[in-house]
C-alpha cells in the first residue's frame, strides 16, 4: 500500500499578485522609497481594523514587548494573563523582569477565565494580557469593565485573531493596545512580522519612538537616541507582502472559516467532539480549528494525535500549560488548562486545503473516536 499524501497543518496564502508587489519591492523599494511599502501597509490595517495608530513590527512578540514596555511594565509589577497560551506572549512580561499571574481557562473558550482574573488582581497589577486564543474570543466586555474599575489597561495578543469580531469590535481593537503576529502559519503572513496597534496617541509615540532604537520624531539631531530602545522593525519587502495580503484579507478569513465549518459540520454533532466555539454577538477569524474530545469518550490527545501521525497528516498539540514548563517562575493554576491540553489537538487548515483533505481529516477523527 502506497503511503497517502501528507496533508501539513498549515502554509501562507500566496497568489501572483503577492509575488509581484514584493518583486516591486525588490526592483524599485530601496533608497528615498524604502518606507513606501511599510507606510502603505500600516496605513491600511490601521483602516482594516478601525483604530487610528499602527507600527509594522519584526514579530508579535516585538509588538507586544515595545507595546509592555511603554505602559512601564516591570520588576515588581505583575501581568495577568491565561496559563493556556504559546510562550511568545508571556516571554516578553519576563523579559521586562515583570511576574506572569497565571489564571485557569473556561473550557469552551480555551480563553482566560474573568471570574479569576478578578480574583488574580493585585495592587501590582500592571496590566491583563487578553490572548484570543486560536481566533476564539476572550469575554471583553468583563475583561475591559474589571480594567476600568481598576485603572488597569487590557491589552491584547491577536496574533491569532485576525478576522475575529466581538459585538462588532475587532479583536485588537478593544485594549489600550493590540499585537497581530504575520508568522508564516497565520492566516496573513509575511513569513515573519508584525503589527502594533493602538488608538492612544500617547502610548503610540512612545512605541514608535521605541521601535528606532529610542531615536523620537523630530529630533534634528541624527543618530541621537533618547532612551534605551528596541529594533523590532519589519522591512519594506514584507511589508509589500503583507500589503498584498491585506488586499484580500476577507477572503483570507473566510477560507478559515468555511474548513472551520466543514469541520464543525462533519464533527460538531458527534458525541463528545467539540470545536471552536462561536458566541452568540460574535465571529471567529477560525485561525485554527481545534477538536476538543470529552473525558467520557477516552480518546486522549495522544493517541489521536498517533492516529493523524498514521494517516501522514500534520496535526498538532493544543498548547500545554506555560506553568508546567520547568524554567518557569509562576504559579500553577486549575484544572482546565491542563485537561484541555491532554484532550485536544490543531486540526490541518491552510487557505488551499481540497475538499478531499478535509474529508481525510474528518475520517480520521471519526474513527479515532469509534465512529467510522
Ligand atoms: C504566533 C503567536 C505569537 C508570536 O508571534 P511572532 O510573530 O512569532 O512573534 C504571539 N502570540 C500568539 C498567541 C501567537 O499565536
């Protein structure tokens, strides 16, 4: 029996209109036009999500350590934030020589709990990081009203939330700042980038200044730094990429969404299966869907995953609590962060995946869990 095509988990988008515009980069972006892609593209995704400031960035992480750095974060201070995440949200809090708090997540949402972050919150309490964990949404509304009582800026990680709308507000657009990750496995990419964005005008100088090695607009004085800085830039070639991206960004998003649905529809009914979530108020950006299988059917992640991994698809883990990671200066947390890691697994979703894929996908999640 001949080996069935490997199906990956995830691969850019790229059509030849991508191409061309990074070829324009390459030819013409240089000299007295080498900001011309960067401002474009800022420009636009500030319009795409509605806030008036955005700063390409070198990654998420580099937005999100600039956008920290700015609110002052560090030592001593404390940024609460869900113990279910990848580690790029929580490194730069560390880096900053600030304590993560980590708080358990709801089990449906797989986002921080709010009753809990209420409950983590200290007079040290710096800030409360909202990651919209695989496009799902965290409950904002609790989340920017528990800020507001407090004094404390909500700030979001969307890195995986492009797409993603909460009661008509788009994720990142909702905290005093947001970060969005172009990593070459999200849904716009530029292989590797970022974006800072932020309605504050005060918070959006200090990142900008930030970003050039602390160097502060208007300064005549060249090569003159004000402060310590960071170089977290994107350079005018992605941003011609992600210029091109953003062009047909809806459409990026609803090619996530419609596998999503697939996937919902062929396993969404079964019992003790359950996918990304889509609360009444708003719509999932699908970034990554994600099976989730009950105790009660005994199908841990493991051994589904052993099941993709026969079957030549790339599935993969859910993200393991960062409390379990033995260099790790931070409290534990309850229960459902680790339980939803040891039953859920990524399920395969870039944009040019066929029907037939899909389907190879859904049969092995049916019969992993005694339903083929
Ligand atoms: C991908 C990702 C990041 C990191 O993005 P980079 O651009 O690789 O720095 C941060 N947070 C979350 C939630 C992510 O998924």
């Amino acid at each position: 029996m001949t080996e069935p095509e490997r199906i990956p988990l995830s691969r850019p988008s790229i059509t030849e209109a991508d191409v061309a515009l990074v070829t324009d980069a390459a030819r013409h972006g240089w000299g007295a036009r080498c900001y011309e892609y960067i401002e474009q593209f800022e420009q636009a995704f500030a319009v795409h999500m509605g806030v008036r400031h955005a700063i390409a960035t070198s990654s998420c992480t580099g937005a999100l350590h600039m956008g920290l750095a700015a609110l002052g974060v560090g030592p001593g201070d404390e940024v609460i934030l869900a113990d279910t995440n990848w580690v790029a949200s929580v490194a730069p809090v560390l880096h900053l020589g600030a304590t993560p708090v980590f708080v358990d997540i709801l089990p449906d949402t797989w986002c921080l709990d709010p009753a809990l972050v209420r409950k983590a919150v200290t007079g040290r309490t710096k800030a409360i990081m909202a990651v919209h964990l695989y496009g799902n949404l965290c409950h904002m509304d609790e989340l920017l009203a528990l800020g507001r009582e407090h004094g404390i800026p909500i700030v979001e990680d969307a890195a995986e939330a492009i797409g993603s709308t909460y009661h008509g507000r788009r994720a990142g657009a909702m905290g005093a700042f947001g970060a969005f990750s172009f990593h070459g496995s999200k849904t716009l990419s530029t292989g590797e980038g970022g974006m800072f964005v932020t309605d504050d005008p005060g918070l959006y100088e200090q990142v900008l200044s930030l970003s050039n090695h602390g160097r502060v607009r208007g300064q005549q004085r060249q090569f003159w730094p004000e402060m310590l800085g960071f170089k977290y830039k994107m350079s005018n070639l992605q941003a011609a990429l992600g210029l091109a991206q953003l062009r047909r960004v809806e459409s990026l998003v609803e090619r996530k969404r419609a596998i999503w649905q697939h996937y919902v529809q062929a396993l969404g009914e079964v019992p003790g299966l359950s996918l990304n979530p889509e609360p009444a108020g708003t719509r999932i950006g699908a970034w990554m869907p994600t099976v989730v299988t009950a105790p009660a059917l005994g199908l841990p992640a493991s051994g589904l995953l052993q099941c993709f991994a026969r079957a030549n698809i790339d599935a993969r883990p859910f993200f393991a609590p960062l409390s379990t990671l033995p260099w790790m200066p931070a409290n534990a947390t309850g229960s459902h962060a680790r339980s939803v890691h040891e039953r859920a697994v990524n399920l395969p979703s870039f944009h040019d995946m066929t029907r037939e894929q899909m389907d190879r996908v859904c049969a092995t999640v049916l019969e992993a869990a005694g339903h083929a």
